[in-house]
C-alpha cells in the first residue's frame, strides 16, 4: 500500500469512527454480548465436570462440582439464555445475557437445600464476561468506541 493510499484509508477511517459513535457503540455492545453468550453456553455443555455421577437411563450424567459451570443436562438451561442490545434514550447502549430458567439465579450464585445445607454455587454467566474482558475492550477499541 502507497502512502497515498495508506493516508486515504486513515483519513475513511477516521470519518468512519468519528461520524458513527453510536452505531459503532451499538455494533461493539452486539459483538460483547454474542462473546459473553457463547462463552457462557459453552462452559454449560463442554465436558470436564468433576462432580457426582448419577444413574441415567443409557448413560450416566457427571453433575458439576461446587465452582464449576453447571453439567448440561436436558439442554434446558443452556437453550434458555439470551441476548439483548438496545439504545436507551439518553443514547446509551445496553446490552444484556439473559438466562431466563428458573433456577439460573440459584446455579449462579448458591442456595439453601430443603435438608439445610447449602448447595455451592456454579457460575456460568460471571466467569463467561471475566473471560472475555480484553477482548471486548479489543472489540470497543477496534469499533473507535474507545482509544
């Protein structure tokens, strides 16, 4: 690339970034969001849990160990998280996973049980937006979002 060249595309670039900070906020909170789901459904069904075997009919189910993502079991949990990006009126862009199963808060974050005792958490959606901290800053960088 000539300089010629490589000054014309900086300065596109530059209109690009600068005219189109709230789309370019929008398309990084989209591309975050769709990281963070993934990463979180992903911990979900991928093998590797430690915790109690239990007898299933054909084969038998490893549940997962306090502080690990939970074990899929019926795809239920994993199938039911979602993702959200809007604009709030004051230009704001938000975007949003949700796992909307009932028992997702109880998972994430621990419960008592029926006996007393209290069953150890088993994050899945906090570890998941740890894990891709730099790259969704990478993401917000490389849409002009941030410096």
């Amino acid at each position: 690339m000539t300089i010629k060249n490589m000054q014309s595309f900086q300065k596109k670039l530059d209109k690009y970034l600068n005219q189109n900070p709230s789309k370019n906020a929008k398309k990084a909170v989209g591309r975050g969001v769709m990281l963070v789901k993934a990463t979180a459904q992903d911990s979900i069904t991928e093998g590797g849990k430690t915790g109690r075997v239990y007898p299933r009919k054909g084969e038998d189910h490893i549940a997962s160990a306090a502080g690990e993502a939970p074990a899929s079991d019926s795809s239920f949990l994993v199938n039911n998280i979602s993702k959200n990006v809007f604009v709030e009126r004051d230009g704001s862009v938000v975007g949003q996973i949700i796992s909307s199963a009932k028992y997702s808060y109880w998972l994430e974050f621990g419960h008592p049980a029926r006996d007393g005792t209290f069953v150890e958490a088993r994050p899945f959606m906090q570890p998941a937006l740890e894990k891709n901290k730099k790259k969704i800053v990478n993401i917000f960088k490389q849409e002009g979002v941030i410096k």
